[in-house]
C-alpha cells in the first residue's frame, strides 16, 4: 500500500491531511494499535496533528497506546504533550527507557558493516528495540518527519524504531559507525552507511512488524508550520518520495560560504547543547574556513539529555575528531557511551570555525570547559535580535553581514562546492 499527497500550494490543509489518514485506515480493522510520533524536539513535523486524527479516528474501535520515539531524549512534560498533540489524555503517553526496557532482536554481522563501512567499523552490533513492539499490536503507525540528519544522512522511516525506540547499545554503536565514516559525507542524502544499517535490521529482524510508515516533510517560516508532502506506505516507496521533496525543500544550496552565522534556538525546544547542537551539524558544511557560528540558545541549561550525558560532555568537551578518537581508545566511560562520544565528534567544527555559545541558564565559564566560546545572551540578542533578523543574509547597520537561521532543525545549509 502506498499513498501520499503533495501540496498544491504552499501547504496541505488540515482537511487534506485528514482525508489522506482516514483513508490510509479504510481497509484496516486493528485492535490494537501502537502510534510511534516524534517527540516535542520534532514539533514543527506537523506529527501531533496526526497523531490526534490517528487517535481520534481509532480509539472507539481499538485500544491505542502512544509511545513518542524518544530516542536518548528526556521523558515529554504534560505540558509539551499538550501544546504538540492537542486533546489526547497525557496517560496514553507511555515513556521509552533507552537503557533498560529493550530487547535484543538480533546481531549485524561484522562483515556486512565492514564493507558497508569502508573499514572504518569492523565490529558486530546488536539490534536492541522496545519490548513493547512485540506486544500483540496488529498496527503499528510510525510518524515523523523526513529532514537532512546529522547521523543518517535524512531522517525518519527505520530510524524512527531502530533509534527512537531503541536500546542503549545499538544507539550509541549506530552513532558512532556514522560518527567515524563523517557526517559530511551523509547529511542529505539516502543510501548512506547509517541508513542501510539501519535498513538491514528492518528487513531482517523487524520485518513481520505490522508498521505502516507515515512521513511528512514540512517547514515552518516564522513559526508556521506548512506540510508540503505526506506519504504512507509498509515499504521503502514513502521514504524514497518524502526524501526527494525534503532534498528539495530542506536543502539550502549557497552560492558562497557564511563568515558570520548566527542561529536562533527555540526555548520550548532546545534545552540542552546536546540537542542545540543542531546548530553546529546543520550548518558547518556552509561555514567558511576561520568563521564563526553564534549560537543563541536562550533556553538551553544543561548539556546532556540525562546525567550521563552531561556528565561525559562536562568532563570531555567538544574537543574535536582527532581527539575525541583518541580518548575513546584509553578511557572507558567514552567506550561504554559511544553514542556521546559521537555526539561530541558531530559538535565540533574541528577547529575549522569558532563557535559561540550566547546563554543565560549556564554560566559562559561553563560553556568554555567544553570548549565553545561564551557569550551573555542579552548582549548577543541585542544586536542580533532573532525577531527582526529575516531568514538567510542579513546586513547589520555597521556593515557586517551575517546569515540567520531561526530553526537549524528544519534544514541544511551547505555551501555548493562541498556538495560532491
């Protein structure tokens, strides 16, 4: 089965959208239904306002759970499920504990991620995912977006499982296979060494899994969320189609690299760098060499999602690639958290261009331990105000020229000559 509807104009309409659901469920009669949005960090997806026309449309005819694929992230607030989902009970919202409640469906042998790897990985991974996927559900509906990702190249469809509800292990491995053959060489595109990965357990070890894929590509220009695709299928078909239109409407090609770059972080959104840092993967491949990306992140408080996290990224910092591999080789805490470890290889630029971090819930002393710079956000929004500041470049009134970018979840920004 296959449908998708494209926007005419500038956006489906909620009545668009709604039609193109029921209609997806027509010949369905489940009793138990599984729904598998995005968290409140994908709330521009337009996923909440599918996930209340899936409910709504089953709930008098199925029991249906909702488990947001969280991934490492922390556990959505009443509050957050709320404003994203509208209407629907907060208890329905069950929790995905990436560290305790899996289990193992299989092993990936290591000479498949040898070859696909190119060398760079050459060891098995287990696939670990939620034990609630094997709980007699005869549909399972996995909603998200499809955008350019930092770890997979283009977001969504196996990812939004294997990762959103999957285990310790095969997350932190998984992010380090794409951490070491180089998140340049992935961000945008399909078929990429993290994406047959992850396409390799679906097929072998998910695949009697009644999971119907439902995949968006959206922006969201001054906050509004416009939904130019959607696309549902049990196949490979969606991601294929979502990832054309996406490459096409989430892809931002510049003619000359950014000696200024100034991103704006949403408070509700960003709370940690280890999500701000979006900011960094979307747009290091548009920086020019000896640049700066200011970061305005005035809702970020912490680094890790979890302790852990924070931890490691407290004691060991964006130090660079180069390093970073270095003390993954003597120290345990980085080998036994490798997901972090490749978080803190994606969040550098390397040395390559400077990085600022302008906050008000962490001291900018903290911020320079982990090595960005540190500004006082006030000061930094004083001049670049993110409310008057327009989408791409901008000419302040001494001269200097900047280029905004008021959501890097939503995009890429690359600089023609490195997309080879």
């Amino acid at each position: 089965m296959y449908l998708e509807a494209i926007a005419r104009g500038d956006t489906l309409s909620p009545e668009e959208i709604e039609r193109t659901l029921l209609t997806a469920l027509e010949d369905r009669d489940p009793k138990k239904v599984l729904i598998v949005p995005p968290d409140f960090t994908r709330f521009h997806s337009n996923a909440g306002f599918i996930t209340n026309v899936f409910y709504h449309a089953l709930r008098k005819r199925a029991e249906v759970d909702i488990m947001p694929a969280l991934g490492t992230h922390a556990k959505m607030s009443r509050e957050e499920c709320a404003e994203m989902f509208g209407d629907i009970p907060y208890e329905k919202f069950l929790e995905h504990r990436w560290r305790t409640d899996v289990v193992k469906v299989g092993t990936v042998p290591a000479d498949f991620l040898r070859d696909i790897s190119e060398g760079t990985w050459t060891q098995p991974i287990d696939c670990e995912v939620n034990k609630i996927l094997f709980e007699g559900y005869d549909l399972i509906l996995s909603v998200g977006q499809v955008v350019p990702h930092e770890v997979v190249g283009m977001s969504n469809h196996s990812k939004n499982i294997l990762v959103g509800l999957g285990g310790s292990k095969f997350i932190n491995a998984s992010h380090m296979v794409g951490a070491l053959y180089g998140l340049e060489r992935m961000m945008g595109r399909d078929n990429t060494v993290t994406r047959k990965l992850f396409d390799y357990c679906l097929t072998h070890f998910l695949s009697e899994l009644p999971i119907l894929w439902v995949l968006t590509v959206t922006t969201a220009p001054q906050g509004v969320i416009r939904t130019h695709g959607l696309f549902l299928g049990d196949g490979r078909k969606p991601l294929e189609s979502a990832i054309s239109l996406s490459q096409q409407k989430n892809l931002d090609l510049l003619d000359r690299p950014i000696r200024k770059c100034v991103v704006y972080l949403t408070p509700k959104e960003f709370k940690s760098t280890w999500l701000g840092n979006k900011a960094v993967y979307r747009t290091r491949m548009a920086i020019a060499d000896g640049g700066e990306l200011l970061v305005l992140a005035p809702g970020v408080e912490k680094f890790g999602e979890d302790p852990v996290q924070d931890k490691l990224i407290r004691k060991y910092g964006y130090a660079g690639r180069e390093r970073i591999l270095e003390l993954f080789k003597t120290e345990r805490d980085l080998r036994e958290n490798m997901g972090t470890a490749a978080h803190l290889i994606h969040g550098s630029s390397d040395g390559r261009f400077r990085i600022t971090y302008a906050v008000r819930k962490i001291s900018p002393e903290e911020i320079e331990k982990v090595h960005f710079c540190g500004a006082d956000y006030r000061t930094a929004a004083e001049r670049y105000d993110p409310e008057t500041l327009s989408p791409g470049w901008n000419l302040m009134p001494d001269g200097e020229e900047i280029f905004f970018v008021p959501n890097p979840a939503l995009g890429l920004w690359v600089e023609r000559s490195r997309l080879t």
